[in-house]
C-alpha cells in the first residue's frame, strides 16, 4: 500500500490516509455530460450523503473509461477525506 504527502493523516491523527490516484488526465474534453451523472450520486436531493458501494464505467476498449474516472476522481477527492485506492486490474 502506497501514502503519499506528509502529513495527511485520518482523524486519529495517527493513521496516514492513501492517495493513490495517478496524476489527472491532461487533454480530457467532452466528458461533461458523464461527469455530471458521477456527480449525482454524490448526494441526494436534499443534500443528504449517499453511500454507494460500487459505480460502473462500462465502454468498449479505448473508449476512455479510466481517463473519465480519474478526471472525475480528481475532481471529488474532497467527498473522500479518508483517502482514496486506486487499483490496475490490467483489463
């Protein structure tokens, strides 16, 4: 398991927390419509958090799937004080 930053540590003050994401994707255009639907699930109508387990980027090969996910992930790092995994599973 990788940490990066000192100093990011979890609210005990004693755990360091994992970022793990690789950099953002330079170059990502006309994503919005795509991102605005991974924003949704974020919150609920009255602003209420919502626990969601599992989100799918389904496309066939090459159609940007994990460029979408870390621009998005980049994006909402802050929703996710805790840290956040990143894992390859080499298509």
């Amino acid at each position: 398991m990788h940490f990066h930053g000192a100093g990011r540590h979890g609210a005990d003050g004693d755990t360091p927390r994992p970022r793990q994401l690789p950099g953002d994707i330079r170059g990502f255009v006309n994503r919005t419509s795509e991102l605005e639907r991974l924003n949704a699930i974020l919150t609920r109508d009255g602003g209420e958090p919502l626990v969601v387990s599992i989100c799918v980027i389904a496309g066939t090969a090459g159609a940007g799937k994990t460029s979408l996910a870390l621009r998005w992930a980049h994006q909402v790092q802050a929703h996710f004080p805790d840290g956040q995994l990143y894992v390859n599973l080499r298509g």
